[in-house]
C-alpha cells in the first residue's frame, strides 16, 4: 500500500484556538460550497466586479471547455489592479517589499517608490520596443528588482515567463525558443550557502543555443560581471525617466505571464490570460486571510505558480507587506527560517510541504529558538503533507510562547491554523483549503482541505486499495483563470467532459480531499512538477544511449529521480550532466546499468512501476530491473 495512506487519520478533526469563532461545521460549508458551484457564471462575475474594469464584460463566459473565455470584451488595467489603486490611501506610504539577502542585507520599498520605480522602469522597456506582442523571459532568484520589472511588464501589457534559476541553460533557452522571447531578464550571481553562483554565465550559453535573444537585462547582485555588447544594466533601466500615469488597458483574455508545466514527455508552455486570473487570485487571497495590516512570507519564488499568484500579484493586489528571501533556507541553519518570521513579525507564512519535512526530520528544535508569536496562520503548498509533519507543525510551531484560551505553550497544544492546500500551475490559484477569511470548517489532518467555492472539485474513482476508494483528482466545470493557449495534453485533460488534473487521490465523506500524488509519471520533486521525459531527451542527446527515467519515493524531497541506462556509464558524469542541462531540481538519486532498456516500450514499463507502487508500496531496485528486463 501507498506509504502515505498507512498513517490516514480519517474522521480526525481540529478547531485551532485562534479560529473557535470563526469556525464553521461542514453543513453550513456544505450550503456555501454547493450554491457556488450551482451556477459558477453568476458566482464569479460577483467576484469579477470588485476589479476595477476599464469597460465591462459583454458575456462572462462563452465556448466550451478546453476553449473557453471569460469576461468577453471586458478590458482591464493589470497594473492599476495591482499597484496603482492604492493610490492616495494610506496603502501608499506603507512598505510592499521588504527583502533579505543571505549575507543578512537588508532593503525595502513603499507602495508610492515601487510605483516610481515601476513607471522609470516601464519607460526603458518602451524604448527599447517592448510590447504586448513580445515575451519576456524573467531568470532571477527573489529580489526587489526582479517584481519591479515583471509589474513594468505588467503595465505595459507585454507578456513574461518567469523560470526558476534551478532549471539549467538547456531549459531555460527551451523556454525562450517556445515563446519567441527577444529578450531576458538575470542576475550577474547570487550566494547559496556562501557560495556564489554564476548566473551570467549560464544565460550567455542559453542565449548562444537559442540563438533569437537580442538584449540580456542584468540586475547586478553580486557586481563582479563585465557586461557584453547586447547587454544592459538593471540600473541602466531605473535611471531614465518613467511615463507619469500610463498603464495599459488591455482585453481580458490578453495573456498576462506563462510558464511551462511539467508532463510525461516534456515541459509544456501554458498561458494565463489578465481578466479572469486576476479575479481568481485576487478573491482567494483575500479568503486566505491576507489583509493590508499582513506581513507576509511566501518561501515559494515566481518560477512557481504559487509565487505568481500569491507573491507578484495577490498580497500586492490586497495591499500587504511582502518579505522576499534570496537565499537558503537552512543557511547557516534552519534557524534562519524562523529568523525572518521573527524579525520581521510575519503574520501569514506560506510554504512547501517539503520545507517543513525537512526541518522537520533535520533540526525540528531551531524553532524553539525564536518568537514567532506573530503568526496567525501557516498556509502549506506543493505535495501531500505527513501526519506527522502536520502535527508537528500545528503543535511545535504553532503553540508560540503566548498563552491563549486552550492554548498551553508549555503542552505544545497548538494555537494557529496550519492549512494544507491544493494548487496547479494550469488551474492558477489554490482550489481547495480550509478559508481564514471564508469558509473554515474543522481542519482535517493531512488533507487539503474541502473545495473551494467556486471551484468544482471531485473524484473519479479508479481502484480501491484498503477500503481506501482511489480515484483521479478532477474538475468539473471551468474556472476563470483556464489557460488561454495550452498544449494538447491539456485539451485530451478535458476528453471527458471534466478536467482531470493528473493527480490521484480520495474524498472522505465530509468532501475533504487527499491528494496522493500524480497518477501518470510525471514527478514531484521538493513540491515541483518535472518532466521525466525532459531528462531522458537531455541525457539520451549527450550520451547516445537509451535512458528511463522515474519518480521514485524519498524522504525529504518526496519524489526523487531513477535513472535506467541501457549501458555501463559514470554515474558521476550522469549526474552532471542533468544538473547542467536541465538543473539541480533534477538531481537523480541512483543511476542504475539496464541491459536490455533499448527493446522496451518506455511508456508501458513506467505504467507498471507506477502501478506497482500504488498496489505494494515499495518496490526494491532488483525488482524495477526484472520488471523491465521481461518487457
């Protein structure tokens, strides 16, 4: 049996005492949640309206799933939605971005200065000829500069695809071929663990194998890089000056920013068009709790669909504090992760399942060392989240050292809510979760919570495993923020009348999901969806022999990648090879020699390891090797 269904606590329910009054029992989520989903049209257009719209929607929906749009007609200032509607209150004057490097430097930025920054900025990427029919492609860990541009282009109306900088040179020049980008946007270097790393270096060999980029932009952290002819400064860029007032006004399902979405045979571009994305992010920021009083802190950067929607655009839209954070988390210790909550008195923290489990099994006590009293909730992302690691959390970091009413901090009896949610890079925002700000029923451990509202969300059963009933994880009507282009895997998604996500998992009776982990092949690394067939193609092209790559179950990354060569290889040279091509997220865990892996059907042989796991819950390596050595 799947590990992860031996410690289910089904029935188990938890009211944190922070949210006594605020909880709601699963009939009145029930009456909530069922008139949303009874007519989705009428549900979101209420939500639509309190966006700021240039000129109104005709018709809110029209076509049939995959193809539909939302909002039609309508237009709609992204910028103005963002940032600029809160001028002239007391938003204004109050700091949006607060960012810490790993060398513990401090910098910060009001609303009023990132606007100015944002208007300089925007006026530079004019002059240079960027416009809405252009991509921009974004390689730059978290830093104040880095959100100044993406909302620059977010005025302006030209499209940006963030990538995360673990992706190597290969799936970065990858992503600027497929959106026919003209331009990119980096860092000189950045320090991880206090070591630093060369970024330039690797853009300059992404952009020499795309050959189309023209202008690489460099935000100078480290300042040790000379600059080559087709590139321009970061500062360059700020010191012209902006274009007072103008922000583009663009049509609803005008594309906003993209990124490439992991699947079986490769990494894939999806599209995000403005209207109906903001209207979905902006209403479940604020049901997840975010007001502009907040400090808050998302540990998931912009190459990420998390950090899109609740880092760049949500808390921004609401009006919060943003902490941004350039560096590792467990540098010099995990006590630098409750550091920055302390010292920053974060109220909200966003983060993985996967950093939690590695403190967790690491230096469960670093959080003892610090007051994070300030918290009023902890909102968790990526894959499943142990029961363990839940009560862990709930328990030790979530008690604080303030007594509340049934709160004991020397009995560690937890205090705040510690939400576990669901998200999809192709769905644009979390679908289910337990609402600080809307719908809060008791908290199950070890779910992702009930569905959303607005959001239909259900099972489809597949096979039953221990009285378990496994089925895909699916949605059955459309959503404001569906993709505006996708790839084809996305429309076969649709094939039966519902969109069926990929992952797998179950319903208890209240409608609380469990979401166990992809159903097909794709692999969740460290809480990240990757291509195993990127890996294959990369290490196929470099070393001219066969290769099979799978997820395989590990402890604190939660899937990690084995390798199947058809011949004998340096597994050392393997392993750099995927770093360099594709990047560290990838890094495999075992490269293991496979006679016989050029006469298999790849597809079939990754179908029977997956389903093997599912009904045995292990599979020991010798095994994985019959298994492809009789197909």
């Amino acid at each position: 049996m799947h590990p992860y269904l031996r410690n289910i606590k089904i029935g188990e329910r938890i009211v944190p005492p922070s949210l006594k009054w605020k909880t709601i029992s699963v009939d009145e989520y029930r009456v909530i949640y069922e008139k949303s989903i009874s007519n989705v049209v009428e549900f979101w257009s209420r939500e639509a309206r309190k966006l700021h719209w240039c000129r109104e929607w005709r018709v809110a929906l029209e076509g049939e799933p995959p193809n539909v749009k939302w909002f039609i007609d309508g237009c709609i200032s992204p910028y103005y939605n963002v940032v600029l509607k809160h001028k002239d209150t007391s938003i204004w004057n109050k700091i949006a971005l607060i960012w810490e490097g790993e060398e513990e430097d401090v910098k910060t930025i009001t609303y009023g200065d990132l606007d100015d920054m944002v208007e300089r900025i925007s006026s530079s990427l004019l002059n240079m000829g960027l416009d809405g029919f252009q991509w921009c492609i974004i390689y730059t860990p978290p830093l104040i500069e880095s959100i100044t541009l993406m909302l620059a282009l977010t005025r302006l109306g030209v499209p940006f695809e963030p990538v995360f900088t673990g992706f190597g040179f290969r799936e970065l020049a990858s992503r600027a071929i497929r959106r026919r980008s003209e331009t990119i946007v980096t860092v000189d270097g950045y320090y991880r663990r206090g070591r630093e790393i060369d970024v330039l270096s690797n853009v300059r060999k992404a952009v020499e194998y795309a050959k189309r980029v023209k202008r690489i932009i460099v935000i100078e952290r480290i300042g040790s890089r000379s600059f080559r002819e087709n590139e321009t400064s970061f500062d360059d860029l700020v010191g012209s000056t902006g274009v007072k007032g103008f922000h583009a006004c663009v049509k609803s399902d005008h594309p906003l920013f993209g990124l490439h979405s992991g699947y079986e045979d490769d990494f894939k571009p999806i599209t995000h068009g403005t209207g109906g994305f903001l209207v979905q992010v902006y209403s479940t920021t604020q049901w997840l709790g975010l007001r502009p009083r907040d400090t808050y802190y998302c540990t998931v950067w912009p190459g990420w669909i998390t950090g899109i929607s609740y880092v760049l655009f949500g808390p921004l839209m609401i009006g919060s504090t943003i902490v941004l954070y350039d560096g590792s988390l467990d540098y010099p210790s995990w006590s630098r992760f409750w550091s920055i909550i302390e010292r920053y008195a974060v109220t909200i923290l966003l983060t993985t399942s996967g950093a939690l489990r590695t403190v967790y099994k690491k230096e469960p006590d670093s959080v003892l060392k610090r007051n994070i009293d300030t918290l009023k909730a902890i909102l968790v992302t990526a894959e499943p989240l142990e029961i363990d690691v839940w009560e862990w959390t709930y328990r030790v970091v979530g008690t604080g050292y303030t007594p509340m009413i049934e709160s004991i901090p020397g009995k560690q009896t937890g205090r705040i809510p510690v939400v576990n949610m669901y998200i999809q890079s192709e769905i644009g925002s979390f679908v289910t979760g337990n609402l600080l700000n809307y719908t809060f029923p008791p908290i199950a451990p070890g779910s992702t919570g009930p569905p959303i509202p607005g959001f239909h969300v259900d099972i489809e059963y597949e096979f039953e495993i221990n009285g378990f009933r496994i089925g895909r994880v699916v949605l059955r009507k459309p959503w404001p923020a569906m993709p505006i282009d996708y790839p084809e895997e996305f429309a076969r998604a649709w094939s039966r009348g519902y969109y069926d996500t990929g992952d797998i998992g179950f319903m208890d009776r209240d409608g609380y999901l469990y979401v166990l982990g992809r159903a097909d092949c794709v692999m969740k690394i460290s809480g990240f969806r990757i291509s195993p067939g990127a890996i294959d193609k990369y290490l196929e092209e470099a070393l001219g022999k066969r290769v099979l790559t799978i997820g395989y179950p590990n402890e604190l990354r939660f899937e990690a990648p084995l390798l199947f060569v058809d011949e004998e290889v340096d597994e050392n040279r393997v392993k750099q090879l995927v770093r360099e091509l594709l990047g560290p997220i990838a890094d495999p865990k075992t490269v293991l020699k496979t006679p016989g892996l050029h006469k298999v059907n790849k597809n079939e042989v990754k179908k029977i390891l997956k389903r093997s796991f599912w009904l045995e819950g292990k599979l020991d390596y010798s095994e994985l090797i019959r298994i492809i050595s009789n197909n």
